[in-house]
C-alpha cells in the first residue's frame, strides 16, 4: 500500500509539490491565496506554467481537499478554512505530523490500547 500511496503522491502535481514545500517549511499557515504564492515561487517555472497547476486559490483550495487522504498518510496534515469566519481570515494550515516509517509500509492502522480490568490477573507485573 505504500508504494501505491508513494505513485499517488508522485503523480499528483501538488501533492508531490506539498510534500517537498512541507519537508522545508515543517509548518505553514496563511490564506490559500498566499500559498498559492508560495508554491509558485517554490516550484520551477515551467510547472507553475503546466495546466495541471492551479490557477487560483480556490482550485488550490479544492485540490488540497481531495489529496488530503493521501498527505495524511504521509505525515502532513491538511487544516482547512473555517468557513464560519470572514474571508481575509481563512487561513490553511499544513503541517508535518507523525512521518510513516518505511518498515510499517505507511499504512498501518493505530491500535486503541483499552486498560485490562482490575478483575483479570494481567500476565505482566
């Protein structure tokens, strides 16, 4: 499943671009206008100029929506606008959280510990 996940991200032309910029910036927080600016001045010319770019913040808004299962997985979370507030205050974050170690494959589930009741003798002292 990684490996699915790694040509996911590969193929995406801003994930694999979110993953770089995330990598150097380890959290980011701003309006999605100017992180459309931010990944246009961190990109090279001609993929800012490819059409699979994103020409305005609100494709970039989107786009970020539907990668963000796949950012997740890699260890960047994807905070969204609060639609609630005014739109110069709708800011985005990204952030790098926990990165998915190569000998898990990525894709391992986390595993709820529950506490063993008083009433059962625990094998561990």
């Amino acid at each position: 499943m990684f490996t699915q996940l790694k040509t996911a991200i590969d193929l995406d032309l801003i994930a694999g671009l979110i993953v770089r910029f995330v990598e150097t910036h380890v959290e980011w927080s701003g309006l999605p206008a100017e992180l459309l600016e931010a990944l246009k001045s961190f990109a090279d010319e001609s993929l800012v100029r490819s059409r699979d770019f994103p020409k305005d913040p609100r494709s970039l808004g989107g786009r970020l929506a539907r990668i963000a299962p796949n950012l997740r997985a890699r260890g960047i979370e994807y905070i969204p606008p609060d639609r609630t507030l005014r739109t110069e205050n709708r800011a985005i974050v990204l952030k790098v959280t926990e990165k998915p170690s190569a000998s898990t494959g990525g894709d391992q589930q986390l595993i709820k510990s529950s506490p063993i009741p008083a009433d059962i003798d625990s094998p561990f002292p």
